[in-house]
C-alpha cells in the first residue's frame, strides 16, 4: 500500500509536475496548431462504459501511468478548447499562465472565507476587483469574486431585492411584502429567471421585455413593462441589461436604460459576463457607454478575460452594497464587528464558503499583459466574428441574423434542418459549433473566443456547413 510519505513527497512532485507541464505543452501545440478533430464524439452512453471501473482499494496505477493516461486518454477524449475551429460555447480559451495559477490556487488551498484563511489571496483578490470597478467606470466600488456569472448574477439580485426592501425581507421572506419584479430583456440570461426562483419570487416575477431585431433591448417595451408592474402595485426590484446577451451577443442600449433607472429610482444590474471585457478594448469600450450608471455589474473572467473557469466578478458601485445580499451568524467565522479588518473578510459578500483562489490568475494576467494585452485578445475574436459574418452575408445561400456586436455570429444555412447539421458537424469532429432559438427559428450559432481562428478557419467552417446539409 502507498504511503503518505509518498503522496505528499516533495521530490515526487517535482518530477511529476514537470512531466504534467510537458503532457499540456504538447497538448496545446497540438491543439493551437489546429492539428487531430475538436471533440472526438462518442455517444454519452457509450462514452460512459469507457470510464466504468470497480472502486479501486488499492493503486491501479501508478504516477507514470496516469500521467500517460492522461495523455492517451483523458485529453483526447475532451473537447480542444485551444483549437482554432472550437466556435462552440462562450468558454475561454485559456491563457497558459492562468492554468498555472490555477494550480498554485489548488496546491495552496487558501480557504478565503476569512483574511486570516488566505491573507494574499484576499489582498490579491482586492486588487483584481478594484482594476474592473476602475474599467467600469467607479471609484471606491467594492465587489467580490464568484464561481461563475450565474452564481454572480444571484448575488447581484439579492442586493437588490435587499435594498428595494422596506421591511427585513432576510429574516420575514418575500412574502412579508408586495410583489418584486424583475424586468430583464428577454435575452436575458437563464440564470435571471433562476435566481428569482431561488429567491422565494417565483419565476413569474422576471418579466420579459422584447428585444428589436438587432437583439437589444426595447426602451419603449420597458418603459410599458414598468408602467404593468406599477399599475399592478409590484416593486420594481431591478432592471437587468445585457452587455452582451448570450444567445446573440448584442448589447443593450446601456446609457438610456441607466438613464430610466435613474430617473425612477430603480436598481440597474448589467449582466456583463459576456461582454464587459470590450472595456479592454480601446476599440469596442464605447460598446459599453452607460455601463457606469449601473448599481451592479458582472462580469465572467472564464468568457473573454481568457480565464480557466471558474471565476466571475460581481460589483457594486456602492461599496455598502457588496455586503446586501447576505446575512448571517457564524462565530466560528465571523466576529460582526464593523471596520477595516472585517471589510477583508470576504466571506460576508458571497454565497460560497471556502472558495478557491481566484484572483491571482487574474491578477498575473494583467499584470503579465496589461489591459492592452488583454485588450487586443478581444479585438481579434470581435474582428474574426465580423469576418465570419462578412464572408456569411457575401454567400447567398446563408443567412445572417444581424451584423455581430460583439464576437457570437448566428446564421442559417437555407431551409435545412440547422440543428442536423449541427449534430452532424460535431458528430463528425471537424468544428464545434452551438444552435439557438431565436424568434422561433433555429439559428447555428459561433462563438469565436480563440484569437487564434483565422479565414481559413471560417471558410471551412462554410464549407463543412454546406457539406453537412448535403449528407
Ligand atoms: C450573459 C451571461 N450571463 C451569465 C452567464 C452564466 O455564467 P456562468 O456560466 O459563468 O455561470 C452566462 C453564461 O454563458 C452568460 O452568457
């Protein structure tokens, strides 16, 4: 039987770790280089007998076995997120530096709950969230890191239900008032609607106000959804914009619903964690104007600040606010005394617990790269989106949902069934690529999130459509 002497041998794992580094480093010029399929497709049920095995009491393998199976095996059995044709699902590509924090994350284990469970990564996390309130457009805003845009998007409402709240809506519940609404496009993102599921406010509560045909929102469609809610003596808890909605990327007219929010006094949240990384961008930051009149925004670092998942941002523009959405008793934890060393504890402002170190990858990428080497990563899938969809308007057979406003392209290919073609596609393991329903009609959706998909990438791309729809 191994011994721990073993598992944590400071030898075993630099050896280790240096032969996992090499297995990666080939991946990833495999991978970049456009070389061997994107996904390798196998049915989840025959995929599944793969990786059936009886519960090992003992080692099956050893260190260089797994590392071997990992290379043989595991890896190729996963989809390439590094290949230039995965135009699939809104996932960075990530940043090799940013998996290397990922592992000091993992091996130093800082809890972050309270400072003293993690006192750099806390201050390192402090730094990172202070850099995005400053992109966005806020001085002295506070904010938190997540474990995914969803998770932030749920933060944000609980701030806001808590401040639309003139009653303890923590302690009473939601029934103790009048009816919260939610007014969020109708591109809104599900985790919108799931959060107010989760809040106690039904589903129901999340009203839809209709996008134009450019898939942003409709100001005058909000503008009536607020007068229903009022007239039917529901509180306006919050108005939710997308910057950067996920099925078509586009983006919401910022400045004038912040302008209506303010005039109404109403809570703006900017659902970002698509498209707030065009803040990096000397290019596309005017795509953003208005997003500094929301009270919250999030913003994904695993979308387009080219970060390994998981990690998100939730920001308030008020400082106090970054402390509304939770409460709680925990003396093990927390001592509930206000003040500077409190304010550290990052505990209070999220949902999770023990969560990972996730700023230090973010905080080495700008670092490493500055925001203007951030910045010209998202310049370059902006500009392949628009190629795409240039080369797609050019060819008469496909059809084009709207000029890309950020870097997602939906398109059709005649009348064909889109989502056989889509399964095709990816069956085949040529491209990957996602379908949506837009308007009652399927579209194929790309994604371009690899700075490194070029014209010879999208015209295949065009080709093995074409091909798909005639086998
Ligand atoms: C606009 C938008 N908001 C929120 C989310 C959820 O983010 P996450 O997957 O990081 O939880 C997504 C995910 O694609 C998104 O596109």
């Amino acid at each position: 039987m191994i011994l721990p002497e073993d598992m944590f041998d400071p030898e075993h794992f630099r050896t280790n770790g240096h032969a996992l580094v090499d297995v990666l480093a080939d991946y990833l010029a495999t991978s970049q280089a456009g070389l061997g399929k994107v996904i390798d497709w196998k049915p989840p049920a025959i995929e599944d007998m793969n990786w059936q095995q009886a519960l090992p009491l003992n080692a099956v393998f050893d260190e260089v076995q797994f590392l071997e199976k990992l290379r043989n095996q595991i890896l190729p059995a996963g989809l390439a997120i590094h290949h230039p044709r995965n135009l699939g699902h809104q996932v960075a590509t990530p940043l090799p530096m940013g998996a290397l924090c990922d592992l000091v994350a993992a091996f130093t284990n800082q809890a972050m709950t309270v400072y003293e469970a993690g006192p750099a990564a806390t201050m390192i996390e402090r730094q990172v969230i202070r850099w995005l309130t400053e992109l966005v457009g806020w001085h002295e805003a506070e904010g938190v890191l997540t474990s995914g845009g969803a998770q932030a998007n749920l933060t944000a409402l609980l701030a806001a239900r808590q401040r639309v709240s003139d009653w303890n809506v923590w302690k009473q519940g939601v029934a103790a008032g009048p009816s919260l609404h939610i007014l969020a496009s109708e591109h809104a993102h599900y985790s919108v609607s799931r959060a107010a599921g989760i809040m106690g406010l039904g589903v129901d509560s999340v009203i839809s106000v209709a996008a134009d045909k450019n898939g942003a929102m409709h100001l005058q469609a909000l503008a009536e959804a607020y007068r229903r809610s009022v007239a039917a003596h529901a509180r306006v808890m919050a108005v939710v914009a997308n910057a950067g909605c996920t099925p078509t990327g586009s983006i919401d007219p910022l400045r004038e619903i912040g302008e209506f929010c303010r005039h109404h006094q109403l809570w703006m949240h900017v659902d970002g964690a698509h498209g707030a990384s065009a803040l990096l961008s000397d290019i596309h930051r005017s795509a953003m104007n208005g997003i500094e009149l929301a009270d919250s925004v999030v913003w994904d670092g695993h979308k387009l600040l080219y970060m390994p998942a998981a990690v998100s941002a939730v920001l308030f523009k008020n400082p106090l606010n970054s402390y509304a959405a939770f409460a709680q008793q925990a003396s093990y934890l927390f001592q509930g005394e206000s003040g500077e060393a409190e304010a550290c504890n990052l505990g209070y402002r999220t949902l999770e617990c023990t969560k990972k170190m996730m700023g230090l990858k973010l905080w080495a990428a700008f670092s490493l790269y500055g925001v203007k080497g951030l910045g010209q990563l998202v310049d370059k899938v902006f500009a392949g989106a628009r190629m795409l969809a240039e080369k797609l308007q050019s060819t008469p057979d496909f059809e084009v949902m709207m000029s890309p406003q950020t870097n997602i392209v939906c398109f059709r290919y005649g009348e064909f069934d889109q989502s056989g073609i889509r399964t095709r596609l990816v069956e085949n393991g040529g491209f990957h690529l996602t379908q949506v329903n837009v308007h009652a009609r399927v579209w194929l959706r790309a994604t371009v999130m690899n700075p490194f998909t070029v014209e010879s990438d999208f015209e295949a791309l065009i080709e093995a459509v074409r091909n798909m729809a005639k086998s």
